[in-house]
C-alpha cells in the first residue's frame, strides 16, 4: 500500500511536519533513528517562542508528547538507506523493509562529525562521546576534554562545568569562535581551561579513556582525563538520498516551497541548504514541508 506521505526524521522539523500531516488527515507514517534529535542534545534553549526558558530535552519531550497525541505511526531506529523514484511514488528503502508514498520529506537533520585521529573508533562509547546532554552526567566528578570552539563547544562546556571537576576546551584556532555571551561565561569560569592553537593528536587509555594528546606551539603534551567530548561541527544525514541534488556541503537544494530536483520530494531543517540552522527554523520549515507535499498530493488526485 502506498502512504500519502513519508516522513524521514523525528527532530524539530520532522516532528512538526507529522503533527501538520496528522491534522490535514493524511495516510502516512515517520521513519526515525530517534525522537528529538539535536533539540534533546542542546542544553538550554533561549530562543524558541513562547518559552523564555526551557532545556533541550524538555522541548524535545514537549515536541513529542505534541506528535503521540494524534496517534501517529512512528517506526523508530529505523534509518533510511536509499530513496528510490519509481513513476508516481517513492520508495523508502531501510535496514528493516522498503515503503512507499506519494510523497516524502527529508527531515533528517544532521549528525557529528569525527575527529579522524587514532584512538577515536577504539574509545568510542568508553570515555569518548559526542553528546554533552546525554552522557555528561556519566562524568560527575571527574576531569574531561571538549573538542571544538564553535556554540556546540561552548554549550557542552557550559554544561559539563556544572558536572564535572575541571573543564578542558581544546581548540584548534587562534582563538574561540560561538556566542560572545557564552564565550565570555566559559572564559571567566575558573574550572574551565581553555587551550587554543591545540591540535589533538590522539585519545589515549587501557580500556577506558586515560587522556588526550595534543600539540600546541610545535610542542606535545599529555592531558588527563577521562572523559571526551567530541564538539567540531556536523554533517547533513542527506548520503542515502542519492537522487536529490545537494550543495557541496551536503545540504539538500531546496526552493521556498521545499521542494527538491525530484516531484514528491520535499526537505526540511538542518538537512536542507537553507541558511541558519535552529529548532524554530527547523520547525517552521517542517510544517511548510507537509502544506507543500499535502498541495502536490491532491493535484495528483
Ligand atoms: C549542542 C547543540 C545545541 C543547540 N542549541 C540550540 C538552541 O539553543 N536553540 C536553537 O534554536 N537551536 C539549537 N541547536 C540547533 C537545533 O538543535 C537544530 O537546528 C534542530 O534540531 C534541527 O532540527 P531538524 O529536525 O532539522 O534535525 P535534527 O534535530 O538533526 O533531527 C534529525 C532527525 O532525523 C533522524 N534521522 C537522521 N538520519 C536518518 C535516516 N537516515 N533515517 C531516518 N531518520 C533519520 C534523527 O534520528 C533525528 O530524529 C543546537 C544544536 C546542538 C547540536
């Protein structure tokens, strides 16, 4: 049976399209690695209407209460692996089974990028992770590494200070990029260390992570820690949609009514090139995306 609409991603953007298709009565289904995405792995938001302040994932879990109540059919850790356009519907090819709709939309956001640097795959999940909100409070106490200079960075240091003995931020720039706010309360902050112009060269342990190599000012040192936070940037999830043009960062090419190169395709938030990635944007973008895909629909009727 072919669904009206397929929705790829459960985060701000996807969430928001499933709640929009559920009230324009559509015959559709989400298909998601998790619920939430990047809006439950941010610390605090400031900036989302309505809410002067409220934790990621307190939002994610307000998003998602949003969507259970209409119903909706939701198959999570499921990842698209291939979009296939087959006349009239597309094909949503995943690890589990293959769907198809009439329409889709691309809403799966971005995931992190990896260091490439020896130890990184070894120590995976073993003292090296990538999400601040979700694994910080497995380091109370203890001394850890954030990788990275940008606003993801910062907001994991900020967290992990709250959490931890003392706070590394390696950078590898000149000097701290993000927020002025942020960078100024990380700065003054005298359980944060800051070492810029550092290159991490490996991570390093027995069977836990033990510490960080680093090179800074032609030198090599050793840095302690047990725990590492890996915060230098993302990448789109666009790699399974081979059919649909994307810029050279990735990002899906879309117009202002989302839609993509291919008739039924349709994208949405961080996935897409449309500049300023943020839970408000993602969201806004996530309901244009099904009264774009519900239009294109009953023109085929
Ligand atoms: C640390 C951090 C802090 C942030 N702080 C803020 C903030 O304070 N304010 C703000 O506005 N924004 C903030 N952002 C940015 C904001 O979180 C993102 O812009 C927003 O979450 C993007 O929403 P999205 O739905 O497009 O994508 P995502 O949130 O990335 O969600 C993508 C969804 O797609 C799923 N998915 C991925 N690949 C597949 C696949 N192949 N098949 C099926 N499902 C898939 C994922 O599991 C996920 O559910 C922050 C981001 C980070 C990382």
């Amino acid at each position: 049976m072919a669904y009206d609409l397929i929705v790829i991603g459960a985060g701000p953007a996807g969430i928001t399209a499933a709640v929009y298709a559920a009230r324009k009565k559509m015959n559709f289904i989400v298909i998601t690695g998790d619920i939430g995405g990047q809006a439950a792995w941010s610390g605090d938001v400031e900036n989302y209407t309505g809410y002067q302040f409220v934790t990621g994932p307190e939002l994610a879990a307000k998003f998602e209460e949003h969507m259970r109540a209409y119903g909706i059919t939701v198959k999570e850790q499921e990842e698209a692996r291939e979009l296939i356009r087959d006349k009239a519907v597309i094909r949503v090819r995943t690890e589990r089974g293959e769907y198809e709709a009439r329409a889709v939309i691309i809403a799966s956001g971005k995931v992190s990028k990896e260091l490439g640097v020896p130890g990184e795959k070894e120590f995976k999940n073993k003292g090296l992770t990538y999400c601040a909100t979700c694994d910080g409070p497995l380091f109370s106490g203890k001394s850890v590494a954030i990788i990275g200079g940008g606003n993801s960075a910062l907001d994991a240091a900020l967290q992990l200070v709250k959490i931890a003995k003392k706070v590394y931020v390696i950078n590898n720039m000149p000097k701290l990029g993000g927020d002025h706010v942020m960078r100024e309360k990380i700065e003054s902050n005298p359980a944060v260390q800051v070492l810029n112009g550092a290159a991490v060269l490996a991570i390093t342990g027995e069977n836990m992570v033990a510490g960080i190599k680093v090179k800074r000012l032609d030198k090599e040192e050793m840095i302690p820690v047990e725990g590492i936070f890996v915060e230098i940037g993302l990448i789109p999830n666009s790699k399974f949609a081979g059919i649909i043009d994307k810029n050279k960062l990735g990002e899906i090419k879309i117009n202002s009514n989302n839609e993509t190169n291919v008739p039924g395709v349709f994208a949405a938030g961080d996935v897409t090139d449309v500049p300023e990635k943020q839970i408000i944007i993602a969201a806004g973008e996530g309901s244009k995306a099904t009264l774009g895909a519900f239009k294109y629909i009953s023109r085929m009727r």
